[in-house]
C-alpha cells in the first residue's frame, strides 16, 4: 500500500470507492445512488486546486482510501478546511490505513499549510467510534445539531461538528 497525493486519472478509482463506502449504513452522508463521476470531478477540482486530498493505493494502484478537504470559498474563510471526507474501503476497515491516511494528511496541513489555522467536519451522534478517532487527533466536539441526519430507514440523528484549531 502507497500513500500519494490524489490526481485527477484517481477519478474512476475514487468513484468507486465511494460508492462501495456509501453502501455501508454511515459509511458517508450521500447514498449510492447520490455519487456519480460529477459529484466526484467537484470533488477533486475543489481540493486540488485549492485544498488537499490524500490516497493510499494498492499494488495495482487502485484507491483503497481517500482524504480530502477544501476552504468554502470566501476570503473571511481561507484559513480554513471544511467538507472534510474520509473513506476506507471496508475490506481494510480497522485495519489502520485510515488512522495512517488521516496522520500524513493532519501532517500535511500542520507542516506545509501554516495559512490553514482551522480544519472541520461533521460526524454522526450514532458514530462514536469516529468521534474519537478524531478526537485522538486533537478535534473538539462544538455543538449538536439535533434531528439533522436523516437515515435511509427514517430515523433522524444528529450531526456532530467538530474542530482541529491550529492556535488555542
């Protein structure tokens, strides 16, 4: 397994990456039928050109996980990196690809972004698992915001906002 840099030609090997995670209950926010080839060209415009996205490929270079983040746009929030999305294929969950993935891309921003003071992301009440996986990596819990997600069986749960912040 290699950790790179992502590139435009990882289109394809992305897409399908997110379409198998999606298919798993909380894996990502969109379903399977939500994510096509422009959803994913956004994507990847998006943290290319002005933020930052990180694979690790296997040895026939297809994307077993991917990182990615990118400011929203306005100057009043360039400092910062939101739309913060991380997906693992679930044959390699829990087997440490994505704690390596998410070290080298926090790294990434600590050591060679210093304009970056702020990264965010939005976890479900019903993850706590990932809660502390971000948490292990310095992320504070800011709010709740109740009834926000609605899941495919229809119960509602909250999104988590949570915050790395470069100065205290």
């Amino acid at each position: 397994m290699r950790l790179r840099d992502t590139q435009h030609n990882d289109l394809e090997s992305i897409l399908a990456l997110y379409k198998k995670v999606a298919l798993v209950p909380g894996g990502l926010a969109h379903q399977e039928r939500e994510i096509d080839e422009d959803y994913v060209k956004k994507i990847l415009s998006s943290s290319l050109e002005t933020g930052l996205s990180m694979v690790i490929v296997d040895g026939s270079d297809k994307v077993a996980a991917e990182v990615h983040a990118y400011p929203p746009g306005l100057f009043c929030f360039s400092h910062v990196l939101t739309e913060l999305t991380i997906a693992v294929d679930s044959k390699y969950q829990g087997t440490g690809l994505g704690r390596r993935l998410f070290e080298a891309f926090m790294l990434r921003i600590i050591d060679h972004h210093p304009e970056v003071n702020r990264v965010e992301l939005i976890a479900r009440e019903s993850n706590p698992r990932a809660i502390n996986f971000y948490q292990t990596f310095g992320f504070c819990i800011e709010g709740k915001m109740r009834s926000r997600i609605k899941n495919i069986d229809g119960v509602l749960e909250a999104d988590i906002p949570m915050a790395w912040i470069r100065f205290k």
